[in-house]
C-alpha cells in the first residue's frame, strides 16, 4: 500500500513540473519604421482570447502555454499589423509598424476647438480656421471674405487697397492685430493679401465690442490673426501660380535646439503679380474714327512684387516664462500705379514703394492665480511714392506730353513718408475662482509721420506725432457650468497730437485743428 502511495505522489508531482515547464515568456518592442517607440499599441493573441500592452517605451511581455497563435498589433495613427507563432520557448522579437494616415483621419475627437469656444463666449466671434486651406492659392483676405457680416471690397488686383467692412462698419473703426499685437508694427507693406497663410492658425473676427486684452481704440470690431504654435520641429513650403502672371511661394519652420528650450522659427513669403487682367468699356482715341471709342483693353503698369521674412527665437514653458521670444522681420513692397480714383484716367510711370524693419520682444507668464503679459516692439517704415513723369497716357499704352505729373499735374515729386512706430502693451491677470476673473490693460502707441519731397522744393516738410495712451478695467463672469458668461468693461483714451503740417488746408483741414492737444 506505501509503495502504491507513493508511485501517486511521484506522477502527480510530474505532472505538476510538466505544467510549470509549458508556459513561457514573449517580450519584445514594438516601434515605427524610423525606430521611435509606438507606446500603448495592443497586442491581440487568438481573437483576444489573450491580450497584452505596450508600455511608454514600446516594451511588452505576456507569459503564454505552449502552442501556435495568431497575433494582431494595433496602434492609433498605425496600420495593423499580423503575425503567427510557434511558441516553444522564451521569445523575444521586435515588431515594426507602419504609419497609416488614413486611420489617423478616422479617429473621434470629442472637444470644442478655441475657436468654437471663442464663438460660444460672450463677445460677437466669428473665428477662421485655416487648416484645410494651407498650401492653397488663396489669401486671408479671400478666407475672411466668406464670413458672414464681413465684406471685402477690392479697389483691383493683387496688392490693391482695399476696404474690409464688419457689419456695416469699416476703415479706421477696424484695427488689425496679430497675436494680439497690432499688425501695423510689422510695416505699413503687410496686409491681409501677403501674409504667409501658413504661418496662420486662425482668425478671430470681433464684430462690435472688442475685448480689452487687444488694448484698442477700435469702435467697429477688430481682425486678430493668430499664428501656428507647433511643439516639434517641421518646415512647411508651398509655391503657387495663378491667372495674370501671379506667383506665390511660402517657406515656414521650427527648429529647437538640442540640449536646450531655444525655438527658432523662421518665415518667408515672395509674391508677385502683372495684374494684366482686362478693363471693359474704357476710352481710347480711335485714328480711323477720329473719334473716343469704348473698348476692352488689358492694366498695362500695375504690376506687384512684395516680400515679407521673419525669423523668432525664443523659449516656452520653462520655470520663469510661459513664452518669451525676440522677432525681427523685414518687409518690402513694390507698387505700379495703374489708376486712381477715376477709371478714365490711367497712369504709365507713377509708383509706390515701402520698405519696413521690425524688432520686438514678448513675454508671458501665469503663477496660479496671477498672469502677466508683456509686449516692446519698434518698428522702422519708409514709404515712397514716385510721380516724375510729365506724360499723359493712354489705356492703348500711347502718351503724349503733359505739363505736370501724371497723379496730380503738377511738378515732378518723389514724396517720402517715414513713419517710426512704438507700441507698448502690457496686461494682467487675476483669477479670483473659477467664476470671477480681474484684467487690466495698458497700450502706449506713438507713431511719427516725417514728410518731405526729393524733388519738389515747394513741398513744406512736416514732423507729426500721434501718441495714445488706451487703459482698461475689465470685469468678467462665468456662471452656470459656463453657459452664462458676462464681460464688464471701462476703457480710458488719451490721445496726444502734434501736427506740424500746413500744405493742401483745403483738403485736410489743417488749419482749422489745435496742432497741439491732448483729448481724453
């Protein structure tokens, strides 16, 4: 009976020892076809009978018994990807997985972008997002044109003025910034039309009431262009060519450093038009007829040409800054003067052209409760409009002579504006809780406007000064799970003249203003 008992305890303890050397270890990484680790990718074994996880760092590990499976590897943005195995054995093996785009495009996103909130906030909204139209062979004029209650009208082709109208309201009742600094500091050349689209994140059309943290004395609404902050490296190049000769190319980027928080960010964008389109229905003198007939007849002197480059280095999120950057940027432009106020009368010769520099400097931080934002900049602008030809044309390209200059018939004249400007912005912060929140903001603005003639020794040079002081309060409330949000409001304006020129009274009214004043 003992040796009966004891045969039993010896074939159950093989058993047990059969069973223990049955089960065996399968690890390995799992990445992208560049190397990098593909963290939290699922590991599905025979229909997810047996399953397994990536760590951060790509590295898995399942115990499993002896057998053949079948696995599937499955990661967010990856393809997935099948393999079967034999397991005999501890294992170790990589697995390699392909980008899939595609997949990525699938995925559900439940959130609400910044500029659905910024829509759902309490001032009057409406925000562009620029994305699916980068690299396309449109301008933010184009895109800001399609918002409702916003109109652009255009005066003609690429690089024209023109007059942006929000809700009725437009010229000087409407203010440009970007990043919240006014766009002016970046030349008078920069507009809309030549921006780097993708350099863009998204607009903000503020329609009416325009929130104090722009620290402006607009009164009809405002345009605040907000750029792409990336956190990785990337550069972005795009190059277009449209109807009547139109050129467009853009280069944009982000280096950081290594070893250090340090981001550059450089950008560059050329465009370049003939506007040669067609005007229907203007005058030319018809030798056969002897006589003016209307006729279709193509711009003939309107040709474009500007360049806009940046380059912005600074650093985020480190212990004592949020974000501090330095930027330096150069403008150019070059404009051929086709027309003016009247269609009938055409230009051969006259011109314009700008030249701007721009540096600043700016710096934000948040400790808890408390936020604090700082902006310097200078900026360096020369314009010039050139007016030397005693010649009166015509839309055939003829001319004859003229006793004056083309614009104004009088004597030749290179007018030169140089036009200095310093802006200053500061802001705080001060969340009382999540419901009540205290702001104030302070914007110094003095912009010169030196005058004078190269040619015309008639023309009586001036130096004017505009200086503005813009303070405000604000107030703001947030009730109800955010869907009751309140903005108080008081802004103080103090402007600060200086004006020094006399020519032309009949038109500008010079002589009828207190040259030297302060209004609040």
């Amino acid at each position: 009976m003992k040796n009966w008992i004891l045969i039993s305890v010896l074939f159950i303890s093989c058993l047990h020892l059969q069973a223990a050397e049955s089960v065996y270890t399968l690890s390995g990484k799992v990445t992208d076809i560049s190397g990098e680790p593909v963290s939290f990718a699922t590991l599905s074994f025979n229909d997810a009978e047996f399953a397994a996880t990536s760590d951060v760092d790509g590295l898995f590990e399942i115990k499993l018994e002896k057998g053949k499976y079948s696995c599937k590897v499955s990661a967010i943005s990856y393809r997935t990807y099948g393999f079967t195995i034999d397991l005999t054995k501890d294992t170790a093996f990589n697995i390699e997985m392909e980008e899939d785009a595609v997949q990525l495009q699938g995925v559900d996103v439940y959130g609400k972008s910044v500029g659905k909130q910024l829509e759902e906030g309490a001032f009057s909204v409406s925000a562009v997002e620029i994305a699916s139209n980068l690299n396309n062979m449109v301008t933010l004029n184009d895109l800001v044109d399609r918002t409702a209650g916003v109109k652009v009208r255009r005066e003609g082709g690429a690089g024209s003025d023109f007059d942006l109208t929000i809700n009725g309201m437009s010229g000087n009742s409407i203010r440009y910034f970007i990043d919240g600094v006014p766009l002016e500091t970046k030349g008078t050349g920069l507009t809309l039309d030549n921006i780097p689209l993708n350099t863009v994140e998204r607009v903000e059309l503020y329609k009416g009431v325009v929130p104090s943290f722009l620290g402006s004395d607009a009164l009809g609404g405002a345009v605040n262009i907000v750029t792409r902050k990336k956190r990785r490296n990337f550069m972005d190049a795009s190059y277009g060519i449209g109807s009547f000769h139109t050129h467009s190319g853009d280069i944009t980027g982000q280096y950081q450093i290594p070893g250090t928080a340090i981001v550059v960010q450089p950008a560059f964008s050329v465009n370049y038009s003939k506007n040669d389109y067609m005007m229907k229905g203007v005058e030319v003198w018809s030798e056969e007829q002897d006589r003016y007939v209307f006729t279709n007849k193509r711009r003939f002197h309107d040709d474009y040409f500007s360049l806009f480059s940046q380059m912005e280095a600074g650093v985020s999120d480190v212990r004592w800054a949020d974000k501090l950057s330095v930027c330096v940027s150069y403008n150019k432009l070059d404009k051929e003067i086709q027309t003016g106020a009247m269609q009938n009368k055409v230009y051969g010769e006259a011109s314009r052209r700008s030249r701007s520099f721009n540096v600043s400097a700016r710096y934000n931080k948040r400790w808890d409760k408390v936020a604090v934002r700082l902006a310097l900049s200078h900026t360096w602008d020369r314009s010039e409009t050139v007016d030397t030809a005693y010649r009166k044309y015509s839309w055939d390209g003829t001319w004859m002579p003229s006793s004056g200059n083309e614009m104004n018939n009088r004597a030749r004249t290179i007018r030169v504006y140089k036009r200095p400007l310093t802006v200053f912005n500061a802001g705080g912060e001060y969340e009382l809780d999540e419901h009540n929140n205290f702001a104030f903001n302070y914007m110094f603005n003095r912009l010169g406007n030196d005058r004078f003639d190269k040619l015309d020794k008639h023309f009586e040079p001036s130096d004017d000064v505009v200086t503005k002081h813009i303070l405000s309060l604000t107030y703001s409330q947030s009730l109800f799970n955010g869907k009751w949000q309140t903005s108080y409001f008081v802004k103080s304006y103090i402007n600060s003249l200086s004006i020094k020129q006399k020519d032309d009274f009949t038109i500008t009214g010079s002589d009828r203003i207190d040259r030297d004043n302060t209004k609040s």
